[in-house]
C-alpha cells in the first residue's frame, strides 16, 4: 500500500489567498520514498509524472482498473444484498448530468445510467466517471428492462403528482434511482414504472430544486438506510 498523503484540495481551488493549491502527489522520488514499490494496482506512468486526480489518498497511483475493482469489492463486502444505480433521463448536455455522476461515484453506487446517446456533458463530473460503470440506454424503455433484468426497485425521483415524502420513505436495498430533467421532469414511462416515486420537501418560493442537488439529497437518503442502517421515520 502506497503511504504518500495528498497535499492540497481538488485542482483549481483557491486557497484564500488567490493561490490556486495543487491537488495530490508528485513523482515517485527513489531517494525520498524509498524503493518503487512493487504492487500491480499502480499505474507506473502516474508513478513517473505524479498522481493530480481527484482521488482519495488511498488511491493515489493506482490505475483506473484497479481502482474500479476495489471500490466493487468493497461494495460486495459492505452492502451484502444492496445495490445502488442512478440514472439521469432528460438532459443529455446539461452540465448537471456530470454533476449526478460525480454524486454516483462519491456514494460508491454500483453504476451510473444515462438515457441519451453516448455525448453527455462530463464536465460537472471532474472525472470521477472513469471509476464507474457508465451505461447508456437508447430509451427509458431500454433502461427499465434493463433494472427488470437485474431486478432491481425504480426509483423515481420528482416532485409530481403521486410522490411521497423522500424524508419518510424506506428506499429499497436494490435501486434504480432515476432523476428527471428540470422542468419536464420524468417521463410518463418511468413514472408508471416506479415501485416508488418520492419528492424532496421544500419550504420555500422555488417549484423546483436544481436536479442535481435534488439527485445527492436522494442518493444520501439511500446511504443513511442501507450504509448506515437510519431507518427513516413514518408518517
């Protein structure tokens, strides 16, 4: 295991002076680090230029590949029986689809599914995409015979007519999360599919939230049950 810590914040952060701070390691330094170590998780180019991507330290100069594997096998071990996915429908190029998939990857969901073609705007994504499972599907209806097939619970997310409460709902182990565009919202398709369809409570003048913080909101909810155990409170 690689024991160098990261130094500064993710690329491009001030910080607070007016000084961008630099994220992650430099080159492997013989003299400083010791032997290259022999691990075939690391990526021996990161090894020779440096390791600058938005990863944990305990990533740090290890291949995309391996980095992928872990994080499956440490949801195999942690969540025995749960299984997360989060879908966006709607907004193909809209910057809050990589916005979502960063959220995918922080909550270590199993895979990230986008009902568009393959040219998606991954730039809200600060490329956290490349250690997920990225689906794409031609149509909803491609996507929800895929959850059919691995039996996973669809997962709605909107604030239309029929949702619950998000803040009372017990979400299901095996979810397919799916979040609509702002304003159209859902497709009728999904809406129909949805074992559950949940809303985000607002107490202010706004009809809607930005559907990429209503996507993290939703997606914590699901963390709190099924990795923290938080059983939500009813009524």
């Amino acid at each position: 295991m690689v024991e160098r810590t990261a130094a500064g914040s993710p690329e491009g952060d001030d910080d607070g002076g007016g000084r961008a701070r630099v994220v992650g390691v430099g080159p492997w330094e013989v003299e400083r680090d010791g032997p290259v170590p022999e691990d075939p998780r690391l990526d021996p180019r990161l090894l020779r230029e440096g390791d600058r991507r938005n990863v944990v330290d305990r990533y740090r100069y290890w291949s995309e590949t391996a980095i992928r594997a872990d994080l499956a096998e440490r949801r195999a071990r942690d969540w025995p029986g749960a299984e997360l996915h989060v879908a966006v429908e709607g907004f193909q190029h809209d910057m809050n689809v990589g916005s979502v998939a960063r959220t995918a990857n922080a909550a270590g969901a199993a895979g990230f599914h986008v009902v568009a073609d393959r040219r998606w705007n991954r730039r809200g994504a600060m490329a956290t995409d490349r250690y997920l499972a990225v689906h794409h599907h031609a149509s909803s209806a491609d996507l929800l015979s895929w959850a059919r097939e691995r039996e996973l619970s669809v997962v709605g997310l909107d604030n239309t007519p029929g949702a619950v409460p998000l803040e009372t709902s017990d979400l299901p182990a095996r979810c397919l999360l799916v979040v609509g565009s702002e304003g159209p919202g859902l497709s009728a398709e999904v809406v129909g599919a949805s074992a559950l369809l949940v809303e985000i409570a607002q107490f202010g003048s706004t009809r809607s939230m930005n559907a990429g913080a209503a996507a993290a909101v939703a997606v914590h909810a699901w963390l709190r049950r099924h990795a923290f155990g938080q059983v939500p409170p009813t009524g």
